[in-house]
C-alpha cells in the first residue's frame, strides 16, 4: 500500500513541475507542490525502507 501512495505522490509532484512550465503567473506555486511531492515521496520511501530494514531490535547485554 505504501508503494503505491508511493508512486502516485511521485507521479503528482512529476505532473506539477512540468505543467509549471507551462502556466502563467500560477507557475511558481505549482512548481513548489510539485517539489514539495516529490521530496515527501523521497521521505515516504526512506522511513518505509527503515522500518523493514529494523524490524527486530537488538536488546541489550544479549
């Protein structure tokens, strides 16, 4: 489920900095959602990546 808000975040924040390209005086605005998609999907990624790649704690003094 996480891969596909995944990749609909990325396909968002793709589609918002290309259409700011070609708007009017809307574009910067598109263009910092566009980006702002983007690093939260780069986020979303990582910290899905951590919680699999930690998912049995050592404890201490074993």
């Amino acid at each position: 489920m996480i891969i596909v808000f995944s990749i609909v975040f990325l396909l968002l924040g793709i589609l918002f900095v290309g259409r700011s390209r070609r708007t009017g005086p809307t574009d910067r605005f598109l263009l910092w959602i566009g980006i702002a998609l983007i690093i939260m999907t780069l986020f979303l990624i990582a910290f899905s990546a951590m919680e699999y790649m930690d998912s049995v704690t050592p404890k201490p003094g074993h």
